[in-house]
C-alpha cells in the first residue's frame, strides 16, 4: 500500500500534467479526501477478497455434498445390483430345478417302462419254462408207456413172417408217433394263447429261415438334450433354455455343406450345387405310433447383395425317412434329394407344394410355404381304416402296411399327403436344402 503523502504527490502531479504552458490547477485536493478515497478502494479490496473466500467455501461444501451423494448413489447402485442379480440367480436357479425335475421325470418313465418290460419278460419265461417242463414230462410218459406197450406186444409175437414183423413195426411206430403228437398237442393247448401264437409264429420262422433261435429284441432309450441359444441373459432365464428329445443327427450331415447351432440348420456356402440331405436324431417306431415334428423357415439375412426372400416361395424339401436306407448314402459324396433312390423317403416341396416319392415326381397336393412360416411333419404309424386318402399317395399294398403322413402349414392341416407306409419300418424327419439362404429351426 502507498503512503498519504504518495497519493498526494500523484494527484498533484497528475493535475500538474493536464494544465495548459504550465499553469497551476485551480484547487489541490486535500489530504482528508484522499485518505477517504484511499479508504473506500481497501474496503472494497477487502469485500472482494470476502467475496472470493465465500465462494471458495461455497465450492468446497458443493463439492462435498456431491461426494457424500455420489457415494449414496453408488451404495443404491450397488444394492440393486445385488438385488437384481439375486433375483436373477433365483430365477435361474427356479429354472434349473425345473428343468432337472423334467429330465428326471423323462428317465424315470424310461426306467419304469423298462423295469415294466422285464417283468412281463420274466414273467412269460417262467410260464414258458413251466409249460415246457410239463410238456416234457408228458411226453417222456407216453413214450415210456408206448414203449412198454410195444414191448408186450413183441411177447405176444413171437412167432412170426419176415413180412409180417415189418409190418407190424410199421405200425407200432405209427402208433408211437400219434401219440407223442396228441401229448405235444396236450401241452400246446395248456400254454397261454399268446404263448402258443409265439410258439406257431416261432416254429414258422424256424422252418422257413432254418434258424434254430430266436433273439428278442431290444429298443434303446431315447435320449434328451438341454438347448441354450446363445441370446443375452433376460432371455436365456425364459423359453428359450428347454429340454429336448429332437436335434439335427449330426453323424449323417455334411459337415462341408451344413452347419448347426442346437435346433437351427443352414447351408455354409451354396457353391457346392444340388440337394444336400439332413435328418432328425429322433427316430419313430411302431410302439411310439405317431409323432410330429414343427418346423419354422427363416431367411439368412441380405448377404452379399442377396435381395429380400420376403412374398417368394422356400426353396426347401422337408419330409420322412426310413431310418435304415439313411446308411445307404456317404455324407462326404453329393447325394440326391432323400425322395429319390436310394433314400426313396417322402418329401414336401415348399417351393410349389407339391409331393415326391421314389419315381412319383410333383404330385399336386398342398400350397407354398414362405420364409416365416411354421411346418408341421406328422407321421402316425396306426392302421386307421376309413380316412380321406383321396389327396394322398399310396406309398404300398400290402396287409402289413398303413403308416400316414400329413403335412401342416401354420396349423393348417393339409390332409393326408402319404398312406400305407410299412408299420414294421422305422422313420425319422428328413430336410433338404439346394442353397445357402434358408435357417430351417426345430421348434415347440
């Protein structure tokens, strides 16, 4: 700070600056005015520097009302983290159980159905044994008592012809064979009559094939698997984790041509032309009777300038086929579309909803599926006699047969497409892709 005699000394000079050839000012102030100048200048100064250290504390208190809520905030944001992952585990969990408690209920029914099977198993052995103990011992008896008869006879013979002993051995063994057949008849009429069915179908096949054993057949389990798309969690907590019987049978795909995720099918490239075949995991046999698989149709996405597939027919085959012609073709070689030979399985065309069987080519039948729209496969392995065939094609002729199949397309029954199929036979789902721009899904 400037001295009183400074600031005087400034203003004097000041004032000495601004007057005309020198002259003198009017008036010099005097040194009360200055010092109240001087004065008012340091209180203001000193207001200011108030000012400022005020708002440096208003600064600091904002500041630490900000931290103090923003840890509030971050302990609320913690807490329903916690809370909302808690409710996620819980959720989580409620569907592991659920689906843990399914798949148990799924292999007990295998369990009980098979411990069901032995039983009935064991059950027709023990009567076999039995029945063919009993039939045995009368057949022993017999033959002893025969054999005794012959013996008395031979007593009361002795004296006869060379012709005539011929003749009576003849007869004797005549005699000796009627009876074992009245006592083999006795035991067969004591046999339940699904025992002695067998017994006539056993020696049927035995003196057709020369086969001196007959094995019984055994059926494996069917087997379950957990689906788990890949889908952000919200979602893989609902419908979407599932427990399945039916998958794509990756053991029969060409790996070249098709890739799989879980439910989902699609061809990898379609520079490798032509109808490249895939089938189902879950196999229908006469016991299960009737079966329907759902399928859905999806497009790829506008790959590489592909324009939109949305109002145009699917370029997909879908259908059914013998399990046991499946082995026929090398998933490594460029097969044929499954209705042809050698597969000569039963197939729907999306495009113009037409059937193909072996030589039977575009048979009117059915409308085009479009991409989006469900399928439904449904084979019933059951003689129903009386059902409107007329839409159909006749797969064969024989006593022996009377399979169907219908197609559906988004619940819309179609009407039977296939009748006749061989009941003995054994049939999976079969699907056929001629490029790359389809996803074929198994569904619900």
């Amino acid at each position: 700070m400037a001295s009183s005699s400074e600031l005087i000394n400034d203003v004097y000079m000041c004032q000495q600056g601004s007057t005309k050839g020198g002259e003198l000012p009017d008036a010099v102030p005097s040194t009360s005015v200055v010092a109240q100048e001087h004065a008012r200048k340091k209180a203001k100064a000193i207001e200011e520097e108030r000012a400022y250290v005020s708002n440096i504390h208003s600064a600091i208190h904002s500041l630490d009302k900000e931290i103090v809520a923003s840890d509030e905030e971050r302990k609320q944001s913690e807490m329903s983290i916690e809370r909302q992952f808690a409710q996620v585990i819980e959720q989580l969990l409620c569907k592991k159980n659920s689906l843990i408690h399914n798949m148990n209920m799924f292999y007990d029914d295998q369990k009980q159905r098979s411990m069901q099977r032995m039983t009935e198993l064991k059950h027709e052995l023990s009567q076999r044994e039995i029945a063919l103990k009993k039939a045995q011992k009368e057949c022993d008896r017999n033959a002893d008592y025969w054999v005794k008869m012959a013996g008395m006879e031979d007593e009361d013979e002795k004296v006869a012809e060379p012709s005539q002993i011929d003749g009576v051995v003849r007869r004797r063994l005549s005699l000796i064979g009627t009876k074992l057949s009245k006592a083999k008849s006795l035991a067969m009429s004591k046999l339940p009559a699904a025992a002695r069915k067998d017994k006539r179908d056993e020696h049927n096949s035995h003196a057709q094939s020369g086969v001196e054993s007959d094995v019984i057949e055994y059926t494996k389990h069917d087997k379950m698997r957990v689906f788990m798309p890949q889908k952000e969690l919200s979602k893989l907590i609902g419908a979407d984790i599932r427990l399945s019987t039916e998958w794509w049978d990756t053991q029969h795909l060409n790996h070249v041509v098709y890739n799989t995720y879980d439910a989902q099918l699609w061809r990898t490239s379609a520079m490798n032309g032509g109808w490249y075949n895939a089938f189902g995991s879950y196999q229908v046999r006469e016991a299960q009777q009737k079966k329907r698989w759902n399928l859905q149709i999806s497009a790829r996405g506008n790959m590489c300038g592909r324009p939109s597939l949305r109002g145009q027919p699917a370029d997909v085959v879908f259908g059914v086929v013998d399990c046991d012609r499946i082995q026929l073709q090398n998933p490594n070689e460029k097969p044929l579309g499954f209705w042809l030979k050698p597969l000569n399985g039963f197939a729907y065309y999306g495009w113009n909803g037409k059937l193909s069987h072996s030589k039977m080519k575009n048979k009117s039948y059915g409308k085009p599926v479009y991409v989006g729209d469900r399928i439904g496969v449904e084979l019933e392995l059951i003689q129903t006699p009386g059902q409107d065939t007329r839409s159909g094609y006749r797969a064969h002729g024989s006593d022996n047969y009377g399979g169907v199949i219908r197609f559906f397309v988004n619940d819309e029954d179609l009407g039977i497409a296939f009748y006749d199929l061989d009941l003995t036979k054994t049939y999976s789902l079969a699907v056929a892709l001629n490029n790359d721009a389809y996803i074929v899904s198994l569904i619900d």
